[in-house]
C-alpha cells in the first residue's frame, strides 16, 4: 500500500495543476464539482482526508480518472502499478475495501477498479457524468446491484454492465466474501 502521505501529497499538488491548466477558478471548480471552495482549498493545500466521493465529483468535473488526480509518479507511456502501490478509496466497516488498480485517460478517463466486501457492507455511489459506463466481473461471492429502484443479484463468474449516471450500489448481502473487478469509462468533458 502506498504512504498516504504520499498520496495526498500528489492529490493536492495534481488538483492545482489540473485546474490551473484547465483554466478553472476556485469557485468555477467548486461550482462544476458540487465541492465546497473552503474543501478544495484545503484540499490543494493538503490539509485534509476528502471522502471518495469528493474525490470523484473532482475528477469527474475536471474529465481526468481518479487515478490521474492521485498519481504521484508520473511516467513513461507505459505505467506498471504495483499490487503494494494501488490505492485503497474505499475502507468497509468490517474490512472490505476499493482499491483503484489503474487508469488512464482514453480520451475520457477509464478505471480499473478490484473491491472486496465482507458479508453485509456495501457502497453507495452517486450519479457519474451521463455516458459513464460501469462493467464489474464477479470472481468470488454474490454482487446485490441495486441501480434506480430495481436490485439485480450477479453471482460469482457472471459479468454486468450498467449506466452508472443514475445513483447506484453494491453490496455485499450473501454470507460469503464478495470479490469483484471493475472497469468504469467516463466520457471526457465536453
């Protein structure tokens, strides 16, 4: 697992330099993300742990995956991550986690996520930018969906694919550890 430290170190120094060559003033920022002035600034400023919906609203108004904002090394065309370097975002109550394997931007950003969830956890996530897509393999366990109102149960070797600009969850609502791989496109911004 990388310092943690180190990766806000890079968020806070990535948000400047991104917005900054986007154009984007703290309140046009602010305004496209539906992130507070005050958060991003202490954000830049690496005064602050944000939520990873925060840091996906960021990414999202910015057309930039997740992993640019948290890249804090910056390479060559081609980027091996470590298994000991990939990000966890997401910490469940009994242990499960998110953790963002990769991304790149192609053209919009693209993300390859791997989740493990205990029996009972589960995350909620906002609605992305329309046209974002999310398609999850489940490798071990029982996926419970839930996009809009309807839940769709995805057992172990099945695959899914969904609009992801509706609200949308997964939990984990079997008895067994749920293991699954994750491949979000964002469209760039217009």
């Amino acid at each position: 697992m990388p310092d943690p430290d180190l990766v806000s170190q890079a968020l806070a120094r990535n948000l400047r330099r991104l917005r900054a060559e986007r154009g984007h003033t703290l309140d046009a920022l602010a305004a496209r993300s539906g992130v507070s002035r005050g958060m991003i600034v202490q954000i830049e400023q690496d005064r602050t742990n944000p939520s990873v919906a925060t840091v996906v609203r960021l990414a999202d108004a910015l057309g930039v995956s997740i992993a640019r904002l948290l890249d804090y090394e910056e390479g060559p065309g081609v980027r091996i991550v470590p298994e000991e370097q990939a990000v966890p975002l997401w910490t469940g109550p009994s242990g499960g986690t998110g953790t963002l394997l990769n991304g790149v931007e192609a053209p919009g950003p693209l993300e390859l996520w791997a989740w493990r969830m205990e029996p009972g956890e589960g995350y909620s996530a906002e609605a992305h930018p329309v046209g974002t897509m999310e398609i999850i393999r489940v490798e071990q366990g029982e996926l419970t969906l839930v996009h809009g109102e309807r839940e769709h149960v995805v057992p172990a070797g099945n695959t899914v694919s969904f609009d992801a600009a509706h609200p949308h969850a997964y939990r984990n609502a079997g008895g067994a550890v749920l293991r699954l791989t994750m491949v979000v496109s964002v469209p760039p911004p217009r």
